[in-house]
C-alpha cells in the first residue's frame, strides 16, 4: 500500500480553501466600508477579516500562517487601530469639539460624521482582527511564550500538519 504525503490527504481541503480566501477578504471589506450605511462595521469585519488567518493556520499548519502575519506584526496592528481610534478623539478636541465629536473634522459637519465614523471603525476592525488572531496564535502554539519562538520554525514544521 502506498504511504501519501500528510499533505496529500487534504489536497481537496486546501484547494476549497485558497478559494475561498479571498471571496472572506472580500466580505470583511463589505462589511468594514459598507457599516456606516447598513449593518456591519468595524468589529464585524474585523472578526471575518481574522477568520481568514485562523482558517489559513487549521488548514495549513500555524507554522505557515505565522510566517504569513508574524506576531510581532500583529502587535503593531493592535496599536495601530488603538491610536487610529483614540487619534479620532484627540483630533477632535483639537478641533474644539468633545471626545470623538465627529462634526467638527472637516468644515462640513455631515462629512465630518462619515470621516469620523469611518476612521473609528476602520481602528476597531484592525484591533479587533489583530487581537483575534493573537488569540488563535495563544491557544494554538505548543510554546511557552505567546509571541515568541523559542527555536527556528523548520522544514519539517511548515510541512506538517500542526
């Protein structure tokens, strides 16, 4: 009997999946531009958005999937929708106006609203996908540390299943 590759055995799965990738990519940018006008937003699209790396990493091992968005990567996405989000604010008590009052970022005070809505909300999907795939990251690692690698990902690793 012949012996096939781990890899082989989901063959099928795997190709499903490079398919469906970015037909999921495509939804969460849908739903994070289209959540200010319908149902949706930011952390909405965040989560669908982060679906993807968690279905990329059962599918084709978490070894592959972290060198794809490396945690340190991750960290830099958390803080970056954080100051996107707090920025808004403070941008707007610059400009006079409370704490995310949207009306006073641009002349217009109904433009102003769709500026601010749509930089609060694009902050709180890229935190929200960030920290959902920390979270795939921390309770799918075999190693001590969340983050850190504590030996060189191998050939063997990216070729296994886990």
């Amino acid at each position: 009997m012949l012996k096939r590759n781990v890899q082989q055995r989901h063959r099928v799965v795997q190709v499903i999946t490079k398919f469906l990738i970015p037909m999921i990519l495509l939804f969460a940018f849908y739903v994070q531009f289209h959540g200010d006008f319908g149902a949706g937003g930011g952390f909405q699209a965040g989560v669908i958005f982060a679906s993807v790396f968690i279905l990329h990493g059962l599918i084709f091992g978490e070894a592959r999937t972290r060198l794809v968005l490396t945690p340190n990567a991750l960290r830099i996405l958390m803080s970056l929708g954080l100051l996107l989000y707090a920025g808004t604010g403070v941008v707007s008590l610059f400009l006079g106006g409370n704490y995310l009052d949207y009306s006073v970022l641009l002349s217009d005070p109904i433009s102003g609203q769709h500026w601010g809505i749509f930089s609060v909300e694009l902050g709180v999907g890229i935190t929200v996908a960030a920290v959902m795939v920390s979270l795939f990251y921390c309770f799918s690692s075999k190693r001590n540390f969340v983050g850190h690698i504590s030996h060189p990902i191998s050939e063997s690793e990216l070729d296994s299943d886990g």
